[in-house]
C-alpha cells in the first residue's frame, strides 16, 4: 500500500472527502491525519473517520525535526496538503521531493502567496471582476503557493457572484478533483491537466 499523511489547519472537508475515497482502494491509504491546530475541526473528522492523528506545534514543524521524523515513522509515501497553513521546511520538501501536493482554490499564480487562503482568495477575485476561478493542484517547493502546477480546473464567476457563491463552486471542484488527481499521481497515469467544468466565455 502506499501511505498517505494529509496535512490540515482547519475544517478538513478535503481531508474527510479524500479519506473516504481511497477507503476502499487496494493501491493507497490514508495512514495520517496531521495537525498544527488542536482545535481544528479536521481532528474530530479524523476521529470519526477512525485515521490515526497527530497534533504539532507551528514551531516544532518549522524549528525541529519533529515532523519529518513522524512522517518517516509513518512509512509516509506522499504528503498531501489540504488546507494547510504551514510553510513546509526545506528538510521535509527535500525528502519528498516532487511527493507533496497542495490544493489553492485559485488559478494560480493568480490570487496566490502569504496571505492568500480561504475566504479572503475568493473575496479578491471578486473584487478584481475576474470572469473565472477554479483549483490549482500543485507539488510544492520552499515558497507559499509555488512549486510546479499538476492540474487546474476552471468555473465561470458570473457578475452577481458573491466571494460566498464562487467558494461553493471552487469547493465542489476540489471535492470532484482533488481525490482523483492524486491517485493518478501516485500511479503514475496520465491524466488531462486543465478542465472547463463550465463553459468558460470568450471575453
Ligand atoms: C480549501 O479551499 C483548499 O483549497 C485551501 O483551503 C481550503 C480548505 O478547506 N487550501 P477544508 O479545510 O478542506 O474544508
């Protein structure tokens, strides 16, 4: 089997969506649910979800080689990241190199880098009257929201969207895709890089 570690901050709907997709594969598992927050409501999908989890510090992520070494005790194959608001340390994106993928609820490099995450990404593409968002799934280096782009899916943002209404359409994007770009990583398929889930207009 290979192993999974998910990496989250915060509420872990990719996560418990990612979870419950490879339940049932022959091929991968998800071995970890790990966190920097004790409060994140990930903890408690982990818990019922019935995955192993485990919670450290911001700092002993960063400063120590903590996290590295319980990644490593985890016969960790590959570190997927799902609403993850940790800079990774070089030590770790070394040692999985190419083997740790994020998910950006934007079409990066648009509306991307510190301070880019949640609500406020699609609050700015609101504000910026851009005509689409989408996903980005990318393996991850040293720098927030860069590294090299595996995968984007596009939605149309209609004028009288709401940053709440483009969040919708963004996060049924990342539960459709999200699972199955990173089955076809890990095995190793190919697999279409960029999809227009709506019809995207020409202007
Ligand atoms: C998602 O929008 C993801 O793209 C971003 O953070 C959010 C996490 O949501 N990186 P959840 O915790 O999976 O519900």
């Amino acid at each position: 089997m290979i192993r999974l570690a998910i990496l989250a901050s915060g509420s872990g709907s990719n996560a418990e969506n990612i979870v419950k997709y490879f339940s049932h594969s022959d091929a991968v598992e998800v071995a970890a649910i790990i966190s920097n927050k004790a409060d994140a409501y990930v903890l408690e999908r982990a818990k019922y979800l019935r995955v192993p989890s485990y919670v450290m510090s911001r700092a002993d992520m960063v400063g120590t080689d903590k996290l590295l070494n319980l990644l490593r005790e985890l016969k960790t194959d590959w570190v997927i990241l799902a609403g993850f608001l940790v800079l990774l340390p070089e030590s770790i994106v070394n040692e999985y190199d190419g083997k740790i993928l994020n998910i950006h609820p934007s079409l990066l490099p648009k509306f991307g880098g510190k301070g880019m995450y949640g609500d406020k990404v699609h609050e700015a593409v609101v504000a910026a009257h851009e005509k689409e968002s989408g996903i980005t799934i990318h393996t991850i280096d040293t720098n927030y929201d860069q590294g090299t782009t595996v995968f984007q899916a596009k939605i149309r943002v209609e004028p009288l969207d709401n940053a709440e209404k483009v969040a919708q359409k963004v996060h049924a994007l990342e539960y459709k895709f999200y699972p199955k770009v990173i089955e076809d990583m890990i095995l190793g398929r190919d697999f279409e890089r960029v999809v227009a889930v709506e019809p995207i207009g020409k202007d």
